[in-house]
C-alpha cells in the first residue's frame, strides 16, 4: 500500500524517469549496430553523444526561465517527452554522421529539460509529504533502462531492421506521456515575502561538493550504460543479444541498489552507505576492464550497478538537507544542472578515451574515480538544520 501511495503522489514525474530509460536503454543496446552501420569510429560516436551533451546542458540552463514562463507547468512533462522520444525516430534514420549528431542533440534538449524538472519535482513533492521518493524514481529509471535494453537486444537477433527498431522504440517513449495527461501541474517556488519569485544566491561550497560526487557517478553510469555492449560485442567478441546482457546487467542492478538504498541509508547512515557502494562499484569498473570474457565482464558490471545506483539519489537526498523547504527546488535543479554535467561528457569523453587507448583502459579510469569518493565525502561537513542554506 505504501508503494502504491508513493508511485501515486509522484506519478507525472515518474513518468519522465521511464520515459528516459526507456529510450536510452534502447539507445545503448543498439549502439554496436548504429556504429556500424554508419562506420562510425568511437570518436565519432563519442562526437555524437557530445552533440547530446550540448543539447542537455542548454536545456537544462533554459528550464528555470520556462518555470516562470510556464507558471503551474501543467503538461510540462509531456512537453519534453516529446522531441526526445522524435530524436528516436531520427536516430534510425540518420545515413551519416551529421545526422546523427543533429538527432542526439535533439535527444539531449529533451533529456536534459526532463532531468531538471523531474528531479526538481520529485524533491518538492519529498518536502510536501514527508516521503522518501528519489530512490524511487531513479530506480525506476534504471529498471526500465535494463528492460529496453534487454528487449532491443533480441531485436536487433531478429530481422527487424535498425530504423524499425528506432521507431518502435519512440512509440514506446511516447507511450509514457499517457500517465501526464491529467497533470496536476508544478506550483512555483515561493519566497519569504510570497511574490513567487524564486531567491537565488551562489551555490555554497558544501553544495558543490556534493554536486561533484553526482557528477562522478553519473558519469560513471551513463558512460558504462552507453559503452558497455560495444565493450562486450568488439572487445569480447560477444553477439547482439550478449552485448545488451551489458547494459540489462547495469540496469538491472542498479534498479535493485536504488530501490533499497533508502533503506540501507536509514539503517546504517547515508554517508557509510555512499562510500561502500563508491568502492564496489570501482571494483566492479575494474572487473569489466579486465574481464576475458562476457560473462567476468557482466559480473563487473553488475558490481558497478549495484555500487553506483544509490550514490546519486543519496547525494541529491543530502543536497536537500542544506535547503529550506521554499527554496529546495530551486537548489535541486541548480545541482542537477551542475551534477548531470558528468551524465552527458561521461559518453563522449569515454568514446575519446576509447579511441586512443581502447575501452577496456576507459573502465579502468571510471573504477579510479569511484574509488575517489570516499576521499570527497570526508570533506563534507554535517549539515545544520538550524541555519539551512538557501541558493
């Protein structure tokens, strides 16, 4: 019953969390294919996804202007699920690489504008009820994720063809706006005085380190995401449908990590939690560099899942505890916009990498990074709920 009532109250931005999942899970098992059928080097795709980052990163300094725009935001949602789910479309249909490129870009404009208004409105709707609903959501971010991923896996084993594949996969991303349709809108953040004007001031330091351990992870996530089937189809000599076990693996794990990290971060605090699933999830970087073969390869990655899924919702959880109630929206989505940096550069700075030293040497610097974590977290001070701090 409790499930049923968080998945109630935060339903229209849970929606964005599957709908971005679902399309990049797609996205990341079809991968190895779009390379080559486009004979795409890994800087080249790397290129691409950067043209995703540029896109992201727009979208995500634009959406604090359409929240004053738009006022309550109704069918805000809906908004930016639809180009992403068309760059899908375009993706399958791009015959060169400045194609794709204009299609990630599209892709990215609506991811990023999805990542900071889900994010902020799964935090505003924490503060109202008093309910833990970020794990959630970023779990099932991860599930769909690894659903999709494993599904275009088979399909890419069938005699679909690549673009069919893109466009049952856009459908798919759209069928999510389904569940925004009576959306009850997003009520802007109120100040002291009630003018609906949102107070800003610079992020304060402790912020910004937490903004970084986000960073980190979702650069490790998204980057093991999009990489891992290449890795395990041209490094591994895997097939299609083992080269999306990568992926599924990543998800899968990651699902099961971020719905049970809350949990664990009651229990034995968040900060220990945080830094134990840093270090597996270094070991878990490091065991698919090294892996001889797919299956060392999809225990690595599993690791890596597990390890990374509840370092993001923990931090944004721990962000939130620097804020005050009227502002923590705001906050959120300035973190949003500073962590999910490592979100979109993650790709495109491992394809590089790739492309010079090979995939396996692009793991094994995403396993040193986690494994930085712990170091950075005891450089985080106890917050002090008496003096909150207001971005």
């Amino acid at each position: 019953m409790t499930l049923r009532n968080d998945i109630s109250l935060s339903r229209v931005p849970l929606a964005g969390f599957c709908a971005i999942g679902t399309g990049w899970g797609g996205f990341a098992a079809a991968t190895p294919a779009l390379k080559h059928r486009l004979e795409l080097t890994e800087s080249d795709l790397g290129f691409a996804l950067f043209c995703a980052a540029i896109g992201a990163v727009l979208a995500m300094a634009l959406v604090p202007k359409l929240f004053t725009w738009m006022g309550r935001g109704r069918g805000t949602i809906t908004l930016g699920i639809t180009p992403f789910a068309f760059g899908y479309v375009l993706v399958g249909q791009a015959g060169n690489f400045t194609e794709l490129a204009m299609a990630t870009f599209l892709m990215g404009l609506g991811t990023g504008y999805l990542d900071v208004l889900i994010n902020a409105r799964i935090a505003a709707t924490e503060s109202q009820s008093g309910r833990h609903l970020m794990s959630l959501a970023h779990g099932s971010f991860s599930l769909l994720y690894a659903i999709t991923a494993f599904i275009m896996g088979l399909g890419r084993e069938t005699d679909l063809s690549l673009p069919t594949l893109y466009i049952l996969l856009a459908l798919a991303v759209m069928g999510w706006s389904l569940m925004t349709l009576r959306d009850p809108g997003f009520e802007p953040e109120q100040n002291d005085q009630g003018t609906g004007k949102t107070a800003r001031s610079k992020v304060p330091p402790v912020l910004l380190l937490i903004s970084i351990m986000v960073m980190v992870a979702f650069f490790a996530e998204n980057s093991t995401e999009i990489w891992a089937a290449l890795h395990i189809e041209q490094t591994l000599g895997g097939r299609a449908a083992q080269g999306a076990l990568g992926p599924t693996m990543l998800g899968l794990t990651m699902a099961v990590g971020r719905f049970s990290g809350q949990g664990l971060a009651n229990r034995f605090g968040a900060r220990p939690v945080m830094a134990t699933m840093a270090l597996m999830g270094a070991a878990g970087g490091f065991t698919a560099a090294i892996a001889p073969t797919p299956t060392i390869a999809y225990i690595g990655f599993a690791c890596l899942g597990l390890g990374i899924s509840s370092l993001a919702p923990l931090a944004f959880n721990l962000g939130g505890q620097y804020l005050d109630r009227s502002n923590v929206a705001h906050g959120i989505a300035r973190m949003t916009l500073i962590g999910y940096l490592g979100f979109f550069v993650g790709p495109p700075i491992t394809g590089m990498l790739a492309e010079a030293f090979g995939l396996r040497v692009s793991f094994g610097l995403i396993a040193v990074a986690l494994a930085m974590l712990p170091l950075l977290l005891t450089r985080i001070p106890q917050p002090t709920p008496s003096a909150p701090v207001r971005l």
